[in-house]
C-alpha cells in the first residue's frame, strides 16, 4: 500500500510539473515575465522572409518588412528588390496596392489580401504571435519560458504554430522562426532583424 501511494505521489508531481510547461492562458502569465513585457511591446519593426503555400496554387517566397505602430500596421512584400505587395492598416480601415501599382481599399486589411490573393493571413492575430505572444491561445513553453508552440482558433479555423527558434534583442528572446499551419495553408516566416521603437 505505501508503495502505491509513494508512485501516485510521484506521478502527480510529475504531472503538477509539466503544468508549467504548457499552460492554457488567454492573457500572459504570470509564471514567465517577459510574456507580459511581449505583450505591451506594440511599436516595433521586423524585416524577414515568409513563405506561403496555399491549397491549389503555386508556393510564394516573399521578402517582408513589417512596421507595427500600436494597432497600425504597415507591411511590404517584395522579390527580387521589386514590390509585390504592400498594405497598411489603422483605425480607419485598410489599404492595399497590388504589384501593377493599383490602390484597393476595404475595413481589414486580412479580408482585402484574401481577396486579391487568394493567401490566408491571420494578420491581427499574427501581431502577438510573431512576438511568441499566445494571446487567447493555448501554448507550449519550454524552461525559459519562450513559446515554442501555438493552437488558436480563428474565425472557427483551427491554427497551429510551431516556434523553432529564438535570438536576443534588447534583452528580450524573440522568435526567429515561425511555422504556421491552418488545414492545407502553410505560412513559414524567417525573421532576420528585429527593431523596437518609442512610441
């Protein structure tokens, strides 16, 4: 009898151990404070490159640069120096210019590039997640407290992110690779600077 209780001893505080390593959590918790510090950074830049892979068209390597100014954004694809795709988004509503220089207006800026594209881009979400902010999410931790992955439902879509690197900046662990996954959509970013502005 001791022997069984000294094993379920053992295996709820393995158990109670794990916990801590992946958490569910719609806010940043409290257990790994630079979740929080994460969270509140909304004036920042990134400049990476992103592949996508959408059902039933051809993959699409883009380089990107990504300026976020509290809830604006600005967001510029490119190939080969030349501008494929930019948008910017504000309280206003959202503006795209396509890669024969025309302007397309509508309220978000994701619905406008599903429309012309045909991409799926969870792009107000994606504001945390680049940041490996798992905001209304469930989440994966590892000891450091870094995420290493993300489930997110979107619009009733389920998403998964895999987080496959972190780099240091301004004494903050970033991500520097991203693998996200919504049924036959695939986006792959590869982020190669990060900058942090004043607001």
């Amino acid at each position: 009898m001791n022997q069984l209780r000294f094993c379920l001893c053992f295996i709820i505080m393995g158990l109670s151990g794990c916990s801590l390593l992946q958490p569910t959590s719609k806010q940043p918790l409290a257990e790994f404070p630079q979740q929080t510090q994460l969270a509140e950074l909304d004036h920042w830049q990134i400049k990476g490159k992103m592949a996508i892979r959408q059902a039933k068209q051809q993959p699409v390597a883009l380089d990107m640069h990504w300026q976020q100014q509290g809830e604006q954004f600005h967001i510029t694809f490119t190939k080969l120096f030349k501008t494929v795709l930019e948008v910017k988004q504000d309280k206003f509503g959202a503006w795209l210019r396509d890669n024969n220089g025309e302007e397309h207006y509508a309220a978000n800026a994701q619905l406008l590039i599903q429309q012309l594209t045909g991409w799926v881009l969870p792009l107000n979400q994606m504001q945390q997640w680049v940041k490996g902010v798992p905001l209304d999410a469930s989440a994966q931790f590892d000891e450091q407290g870094n995420v290493i992955s993300i489930d997110a439902i979107v619009e009733q879509q389920p998403w998964h992110l895999t987080l496959g690197g972190h780099t240091q900046s301004q004494g903050l662990t970033l991500p520097s690779n991203l693998s996200l996954r919504n049924n036959d959509n695939l986006l792959k970013l590869k982020i190669y600077e990060w900058t942090f502005e004043q607001p």
